[in-house]
C-alpha cells in the first residue's frame, strides 16, 4: 500500500512539473522553422521532465529506506520488472525518433537543392528566392527576381515562403538568426539552403556563427521583416527602376569592412 501511495505521489509531482514547465518553454515563434523547433522540444520534455522526477523520486525514497540498513541483501532477480522497464524505453525511444524525424525532415527545417517549394506553398504562392554571399566581413543579399541587391540587411516579407541560397565569396562562414531559428554554413563554390516563413513583423540580429577572421566578431546583419505591401514597396524603390538605395549601400558596406580583412 506505502509503495502505491509513492508512486501516485511521484505522478502526481510529475504532472505538476509537465504543467509548470509550459509557460517556461512557450516561445512566440516569428517563423516556422522557430515553431517547429519549439514543438518538437517541448514534446521532448514532456517526456523527459516526468522521466527524471521519476527517477529522482525512487533515488531519495531508497536512500532514506535504507539509510540504516547495515546488512544490505543481494538484490533478486525481477524478470517481470525487467520486461517492463525495456518495452517502456523502447517506447520513449520511439516516440523521440518519430517525433524528431517529422521535424527535422520537414523542408522548414532541412532544406536540400531537391526541395519542391510547390510542396512547400502547396501551390498558393510563389516562394521568394534570396541569395545571401558571406564575405570577409558582411553579408550580401540579391533577390534575383527583382534585380536588388542589399548589404547587411535582408528584407522579408510575412506570410510568404523564402528560400535562401547561402554560399560564401571567399572562406568558411555561417549565417545564424537565433530569433527566427535559422542557421546555415556557407561555403565557397556550394549553396547550402534555408526554406522558412516569416509570421511577426520586426528586427533581428544576424551573426557570422563561423570563426572567420579578425573581423568576425563584426560580421553582423540584421534581418527586417516587413508586411508584403511594405516589402514590394522596398523592392519598388530599390528596383532598377527605383532610387537604387539598397545597391549604394553595398559599396560603402563592402568598403568599410573590407579594411578590416587581414
């Protein structure tokens, strides 16, 4: 009856901690990539948070059992406990893969040269292509479609798949956005890719995320997410036919930095 009345006690304070952990791991995700990412970690700890305070609750409760216990006995096989601690594992590890599978093989997370972004818009919208050149010590961005070009600053619109083809004009570097989960190496001659959708407006801080030079730590960019309508607008004015601005700024960018290269 004691050993009963442990285990629902040690339910029970699991529940409690699943429960409490949500509003720790709720994260307002401005991409899906960033949504699907915090999915898939909290189903993880849903698993893992019961998990330890099961194992923690039947370490304390053995230590004060038998904290007086000077003739311990040899412990007895329990063929029954046996099977049942192995299908369970089996399980959890199922569960873990399956479910980390259905992330990492959505095109949100993993992107390949092969991936069919008509799949990914099921059709609706044309996807945005951007192609993003890491160099000693900015970022350049082009988007093909509209013939501009950017430095340091990739505009986005929301609610509308990108692509972006990552590739590097001169040595290793990696483009990382914490905020909307997104991160890709990039390397000389060879495209790596990110598919992603913006969902919230706003600013976020672009890194170099591979030691790259003395100017690395200055290989910053920012990452501007604007309404679709706002978005057109700035491909309007910095288009071929527009004031050129984005361009401009790509010489006084590459310019500055470029003092800094060893």
């Amino acid at each position: 009856m004691k050993g009963k009345r442990v285990a629902l006690l040690t339910l029970f304070a699991a529940a409690l901690a699943a429960v409490a952990i949500e509003p720790a791991a709720a994260q307002s995700a401005d991409t899906t990539t960033e949504r699907l990412i915090w999915n898939l970690n909290n189903q993880l700890l849903y698993i893992a948070v019961p998990i330890t305070v099961l194992v923690e609750a039947i370490l304390f409760y053995t230590v004060w059992k038998f904290k007086n216990n000077e003739s311990p006995l040899p412990t007895k096989e329990n063929r029954r406990l046996e099977i049942t601690w192995t299908v369970a594992t089996a399980i959890i590890l199922l569960f873990v893969g399956v479910a980390s599978y259905q992330v990492l093989a959505d095109p949100f997370v993993t992107a390949t040269p092969d991936t069919d972004l008509d799949t990914v818009t099921d059709g609706e919208e044309e996807a945005l292509e951007v192609q993003v050149t890491g160099q000693k010590y900015n970022w350049q961005f082009h988007y093909p479609d509209s013939d501009v070009t950017n430095a340091n600053t990739l505009v986005l619109p929301t609610d509308r798949p990108v692509r972006l083809n990552i590739t590097s004009s001169d040595w290793l570097h990696a483009f990382h956005v914490p905020s909307m989960g997104l991160k890709q190496d990039a390397f000389p001659g060879q495209s790596n890719y990110i598919v992603t959708e913006a969902t919230d407006t706003g600013e976020h801080q672009l890194y170099c995320a591979e030691y790259c030079g003395v100017g690395h730590s200055q290989m910053l960019g920012t990452v501007e997410v604007r309404t679709q309508d706002e978005f057109q607008s700035w491909l309007d004015e910095n288009g071929a036919g527009g004031s050129g601005n984005a361009t401009a700024g790509n010489a006084t960018s590459a310019n500055a930095t470029s003092a800094l290269a060893p």
